[in-house]
C-alpha cells in the first residue's frame, strides 16, 4: 500500500532554499571566526561579517553571536596566559632585538654601498675597453661639428657687420636728407639762394626761443637793435646756447652746453655749414652735422623774450666757441684712432 506524498507548493520550495542559503552563510561565519583565530587577526562583527561575506545583520543574529563573543573573549584572555606563562617580551628583550636590527641594518648598508663600488668599477673597465678606433671617430665627429659652428658663428658675425654697416649708411643718407631739405626750405624762403643775405623779417627758431603767450615771437627788430654776440637758456631741453649774429639776426657761430653737466652738443658755424653745402654732397653734411651740430636756422629777433637771454662779450664768446670746438675736435680724433 503506497502513501502518496503531498505536492509541494512553490511557497514550500522557496522556504527550503532560504532554510540551505541561511546554512550555508552561517556556516562561512563560523569558518570565518576560525580562521581569524589561527591567523592571529583581531575578530569583531564587522571583520567576520566582511571576511564571510555576509550582512552584519546575520553575525548578530542567534546562534552566530555567540561563537563571535567566545572568540573575542578567547583573544582577550590570550595576553593574560601568556605573561603568566613568561611569553610577553620583556624591555631588556625589546631593547636586544632593535640593537640587532640597526646592526642588520648597517649591514645591509655597507653590503650595498659595496655593491655601487663594485658596479662603477666593472662599468669604468668596460669604458676603458672600448675600441680606440671607436673613440677616434667619435673625437672626428665632435671636431668637424665645432668646425661647422665656427664657420657659421663667422658668416653670422659677417653679415651682422655688414647689416651695422648698412644702418649707418642708411642713416647718413636719412640725416644728409633731411639737412637736404632744410636748406631747401630756407632757400626758398630767402630773396636769394646762394647769398647770406636774409630778411630781417623772419621769426627765430622756435626750439630755442618761445614767447610767454605759447610759442609765438614779437615782431622782429630794427637792424640798429641786433647784438652780435647773445646767449639764452632753453628749459625744456636745458639748454645754454651762446649765438654770434649777423647785421640781421641770423647765427653765424653757435654754441650749445646741454644738461647739468653743460655737456657739448653744438659748435656749428654758417660759413662751414654753407661751404659743404655748395661744394660737398650729403654724407659730408650728415658728417659735419653729426661731429658739430646743427645751426639755428631763421632769423634770432626776439631773442630777448628767451628765458635767461642777455647780450655777451666778444671775448666771452670767443672764448666759449675755441673751448667748444676743441672738445669737439679732439673728440672725433679719438673716434677715428
């Protein structure tokens, strides 16, 4: 006579496999307890729980708790027995066993700092073995490179001269034009070219002589009024020049001392500037510029609004031009020795 068994509802079977899950987990944390044991490692609920892999909810739960609380109340003990029984290390015993391991580690030091000797000596012997056919076609190699640098360091310095010697020509030219063109403006302002004559009716120069009403000149003076020989002060360059003049107010000579220093900067005369002109061509007047200056140009009535202005003696004059233009000649021969 057979017994039929009652069918299993699907509620039954998913109880019995969380019934052989919650086994299998409890059993991972009781290895788990063990494991930490023999290891010597900590245990606590959260270590276990990590190392088993489970929730820390089922190291909480009954029949889990307790093996985790005998184990840690196993570990706690553990110390106890051991000092009793003479295991604990002792201060005398501490201190040996760091003695012993400075001394290893001294050891392992000097065996390394041989170590280093003996690998650049074997590395200096390899070096003095290498072939000596090797090292002179290296030391060829390093000489027709320096070779090369030199050439191009002298062909850069050439053409670095030869550009410095361009600038100064283009310079001269643009200096020798611009005087050009000076001359032609006065020229064309004055009734005859080629004569020194100049109306009296011209204004002075206005980088050296400004009214007080901004710049502008009185009206030009009788000839009777012209001093020959006048010196004025310039405050915006700081500038003392010292003028020889004409019947009407043109310079003939002039002198400029610029600075604190009074440092030479002009020692120019008409008949000079006049001379290169009509017998020499631009360089030689964008030379005779740059060692003597540059002449006022126009005529210098009103020159006593000029601050500092006052009239001066031949002599003083005299004496300031022959000081001035033996600087500025002793100065252009030491440039050209």
């Amino acid at each position: 006579m057979t017994h039929d068994l009652p069918a299993r509802t699907p509620g039954d079977v998913l109880k019995a496999a969380r019934q052989r899950d919650s086994l299998t987990k409890r059993s991972r944390v009781l290895k788990a307890v063990q494991d930490m044991l023999q290891a010597g490692e900590t245990v606590t609920f959260a270590a276990v729980a990590k190392q088993a892999g489970v929730s820390t909810w089922l190291v909480y739960a009954p029949g889990v708790r307790e093996h985790i609380d005998q184990a840690r109340q196993r570990q706690a003990l553990e110390p106890v027995r051991a000092a009793a029984s003479g295991l604990t290390l002792s201060p005398t015993s501490a201190r040996t066993d760091l003695l012993l391991a400075r001394q290893e580690i001294s050891r392992l030091r000097d065996e390394v700092r041989s170590l280093r000797e003996g690998m650049r000596l074997q590395l200096g012997r390899q070096v003095d073995q290498l072939d000596g056919r090797d090292l002179q076609k290296r030391l060829t190699e390093l000489t027709s490179e320096n070779h090369h640098l030199a050439a191009d360091a002298c062909a850069a310095e050439t053409e670095n001269r030869q550009l410095k010697d361009r600038v100064q020509s283009l310079e001269d030219d643009l200096a020798a034009a611009r005087t050009s063109l000076r001359r032609m403006i006065r020229d064309e302002n004055r009734p005859t070219a080629p004569s020194l004559e100049r109306p009296g009716s011209r204004q002075a120069g206005e980088h050296l002589f400004r009214g007080p009403a901004g710049g502008c000149l009185l009206p030009p003076r009788d000839h009777a009024d012209v001093t020959p020989w006048i010196r004025a002060y310039d405050d915006e360059s700081d500038t003392w020049s010292y003028f020889e003049l004409d019947d009407e107010g043109w310079a003939l000579r002039q002198v400029d001392l610029q600075g604190p220093q009074r440092r030479l900067v002009t020692a120019a005369s008409l008949a000079e500037v006049v001379e290169v002109r009509d017998h020499d061509n631009l360089a030689a007047m964008a030379a005779y510029e740059r060692k003597y200056g540059v002449l006022a140009e126009g005529s210098l009535h009103g020159w006593h609004d000029a601050g500092g202005a006052a009239e001066i003696t031949q002599y003083e004059f005299e004496s300031t031009w022959a000081a001035a233009r033996e600087t500025l000649d002793a100065k252009r021969t030491e440039e050209t020795s």
